[in-house]
C-alpha cells in the first residue's frame, strides 16, 4: 500500500504529530475576536456609536494607558481584589478547619451555611452602602462575603474527607491538636483549600468590579460608568477589555500557584509529565 491510498496511515510508522502549543491556538482565538469586532460595526451589522470596531477601542486603550486616572483606578481594583481575597481565605479556612473537625460544631452549623451561602452578594449592596457609602469598605464587604463561602465549602469537603484511620491513629497517639491538622487534616485538605482558592478568586474579580461599577467607590468599574454616562463608548470598551486581561491575568496566577503548592499531588504531577 502507498502513501496516499485510501486505507494508507496518515503518517509514517514511529512518526510523532506534533500539536500546536496551546498558548498558540489562544492567541489565535483572540486575533479572531478582535478581527471580528472590527468587521462587524464597519459592516453595518451593529451600530459603530454603540459597538465601534475594535481599532478604535485599541486606540482608546492607548489613551486610558497614558491617563493620570488610569493607574490610580486599577491599584484601587486591585487592592480592594487582594485585600478581600486574603481575608476570605484566612477567614474560610479557619473556620472550614475548626467547624469541619468538630462533628457537633458542623451539624449545628450546617443549615445556616446553607442559608447564607446563597444570598447574593449584590443584594447586601443597600447594606454596605448604609454603613459605608462610597468607601472602599463597601466594596470590601461584597468581595469578602461572597468569596469566603467558596472556600468555606471546600475546606469542609476536605476535612471531611480525612482518613477515619488515620485521624483515629492521630487520636490514640495523642497528638495535639494543632499536630493532628497540620499532619492529618492540612495534607488531606489543601486540595480542596488550593481550588476554593481559584474560586474565590475569580469570584472576589467580578464583586470587586461590580461593587465599584454600582456603589461608585474607587476603580475601574467606577471608571466604566463615567466612561458609560458621558458617552465615551470607546474607552469604555476599552476599560472593560482591561478588566478581561486582569482576569485572564489572575487566573493565569492561580494555576501557578496551585500547580507549585500541589506538586506533590498527583493529579498535578500527571499534568506535569503529560
């Protein structure tokens, strides 16, 4: 049989395809988008003064870069995005490790976790205004809350998931029980303590954006609205592009960290290897 035949291999015995680099095909992905959102309003499928082509939002995206108010706004975003995530973590692990270890604590706990895990977030926004108004805080307030019940979970799934022999090993031995999480519980539970992290993250994005873009307090959301109500369509479009490489951005950042933190796990290192 010849190459080229039907039937024939696709490629030669002990030849190796080789695949396009994930990283490739994104950036493709991306190329396409922007050339469709410049195609689409330059053919009259949209209208330019709502959707203008994207040449037009790149040029803006210049001019936002070189404004004075630019970068205050986006440390703003980005410190009210830490602060309320690290105090969600701290928070949500803590007490995931204390309630989860304690069956009393967690039965007693469970149905009011399950009652305020799902209020949004948004709706406690007439709150946070009440107390803070414009501050930062209010923001805060939103970030923290709905990004510590991403976590919260988690770390009650991975508590609970603990070995019964090895935490009752621990126990017989007479571990302490700070010894007792930090060999038992903590390896068992980082997992899930690593994925309520990305979670959380990109949750505490999107309330940080959110909170900023209703309540009005300091960032780039509070940015979009001015751009929004004084009919700058474009640099709107462009804050908005900058929000979505902010969040490409952290998510690339926690994939790192989880992959560092979770080496040892396996499902990382069959990541690593493949």
């Amino acid at each position: 049989m010849t190459p080229g035949t039907p039937g024939s291999p696709a490629t030669p015995p002990g030849a190796t395809r080789r695949e396009v680099p994930g990283v490739v095909l994104g950036a493709a992905g991306l190329a396409g988008l922007a050339a469709l959102l410049e195609v689409v309003p330059r053919a009259g499928l949209v209208d330019a003064r709502f959707l203008p082509p994207f040449s037009h939002m790149a040029a803006a995206l210049g001019d936002q870069l070189g404004s004075a108010a630019f970068w205050p706004a986006l440390t703003a975003t980005l410190r009210g995005w830490s602060t309320g995530l690290a105090i969600a973590m701290v928070a949500g692990v803590t007490l995931g490790i204390v309630i989860g270890s304690v069956p009393v604590l967690r039965a007693a706990t469970s149905s009011t976790i399950e009652f305020l895990r799902p209020i949004p977030s948004v709706a406690l926004i007439p709150l946070a205004v009440l107390l803070f108004g414009t501050d930062p805080r209010s923001t805060l307030i939103l970030v923290v809350y709905a990004s510590f019940w991403q976590v919260l979970v988690q770390v009650l799934h991975g508590v609970a998931d603990v070995d019964p022999v090895a935490r009752d090993t621990a126990r017989s031995y007479r571990f302490s029980p700070w010894t007792q999480v930090r060999t038992v519980v903590w390896p068992t539970a980082l997992p899930y303590v690593m994925t309520g992290f990305r979670l959380a993250a990109a949750v505490a994005l999107i309330l940080e954006i959110t909170g900023e873009l209703v309540i009005g307090s300091p960032g780039l959301g509070k940015s979009i609205a001015v751009a929004q109500s004084s009919g700058a369509v474009a640099a709107m479009y462009a804050l908005v592009i900058v929000t979505g490489l902010i969040g490409v951005a952290v998510n690339l950042l926690v994939r790192a960290t989880e992959r560092r933190v979770l080496r040892w796990h396996p499902s990382v290192r069959g990541e690593v290897t493949a």
